[in-house]
C-alpha cells in the first residue's frame, strides 16, 4: 500500500510540476517575487533573467521541434543546463548554438541526449528522486535547502547554487547517498563566507513581532 501511494504521489508530481513552473513564471510578481528574493543568494535582476531565458529556450525548442524533443532548459546565475532527448546530433547542437547565442548567458553545459523522448514513467522516477534529495537537505539541516537547486535527468542529479564549499560538500554527499541517484553533477558556484553573509538576507519577522512605533 506505501509503495502504491509513493507511486501515485510521483505521477502526480510528474504531471503538476511542469504546470506549477509556468504558472509561476506568469504570476511572479508581488509577494511571490518578494519571497522568491529573499530565499535566494542570486540578485532580483538575475533571477528574472534566468526566467527569460529559460522561455526563450523552451519557445525555440517547442516552435521548431514540436514533440520530436524532450528538452529540459534551467538556468541558474546565468549559466543553463540543457538535459532530455532530441532525434539527432545536429538538433543537439542547434539547441546548444541557440543557448550560447542568447544575451546574459555565460556558460551551457549541453547534456542533451539522442534518443527517444522519455515516458511518463522515467519523468516520474526522475521528479521522485529530486523530492527525496531537497527533503533529506531539509532532515539534515547542514544548510538552508533552498540555497541549492536541484534538476534530476535520467537518474543523474545536477546541483546548482551560490553556496561555501561546506555548504557544497554538504549538498553532494546527501545527494550522492539518496536511494535511486545514479551520479552527482556538481553544477554549484563556490562563493566564500564571508560572501555568503553579505548575500544572505535575514528572514522577515513573524507577524506581530514588531516594535511598535514610539508615542510622540
């Protein structure tokens, strides 16, 4: 019975994930975009960015290709990892041409592979296996969890961040020990503490906890 509600929550995981990403670009703004700026060691400016262009991939992609690739565009700081399947060598390198030639991008990692777009149940797998490594950073506590993204291709998780080395090192060894991850791609930017403490910035209050404003 575990093992059937663990499968049915993975599909369904699988099946909102990608609406859930939309939605969220479309309304990112207000409280959404305040929040999303607070949790993140990236500036405002280069979150949007990274938005931009992961739609402006995804536009290309679907325009040109249709349902004959299955590609996963995520950028983070700037740099974009391009993951899934395409029906040949040369798509592969056209989707990668597009990516580089994109204004802000400083770097592509091209791990698109050719092959048959994948099912239902490989994207499933793949959504499981990232719920189980951002939820264990969050049992062990080493570091706030949303410092480090995390994109699962095939069995293969690729961690991206602003992070310290500790921070970093904290990330693979929970990433490398989860059950179901084939390999660890460390995509994460080392930053210093000191950079860290400089980047970070205090969680607002609990309502109510305020000072209240001196009696004149």
């Amino acid at each position: 019975m575990m093992m059937k509600r663990t499968l049915i929550a993975a599909l369904i995981a699988a099946l909102v994930a990608p609406a859930l990403t939309g939605c969220v670009a479309a309304v990112a703004t207000g409280a959404t975009v305040g929040a999303l700026a607070v949790v993140d060691r990236r500036t405002f400016g280069t979150q949007t960015e990274d938005e931009g262009i992961e739609w402006k991939i995804l536009g290309q992609v679907m325009n040109k290709y249709g349902d004959r690739a299955h590609v996963n565009q995520t950028s983070f700081n700037r740099r974009v990892l391009l993951s899934g399947e395409v029906p040949d060598e040369q798509t592969k390198a056209d989707i990668e041409a597009y990516a580089r030639g994109l204004p802000n991008v400083k770097q592509v990692w091209n791990e698109l592979r050719v092959a048959p777009p994948t099912g239902l149940q490989a994207r499933s797998n793949d959504a499981f296996i990232t719920s189980k490594v951002k939820g264990r950073f969050v049992d062990a506590g080493k570091f706030r969890a949303n410092l480090v993204k995390v994109v699962t291709e095939a069995g293969a998780v690729h961690l991206f961040g602003l992070v310290t080395r500790a921070e970093a090192d904290a990330a693979i060894e929970i990433a490398r020990t989860t059950s179901g991850v084939q390999r660890v791609v460390n995509l994460m930017e080392i930053i210093s503490t000191e950079q860290a403490r400089a980047l970070d910035v205090p969680p607002p209050e609990p309502a109510g906890t305020q000072q209240p404003a001196p009696v004149r």
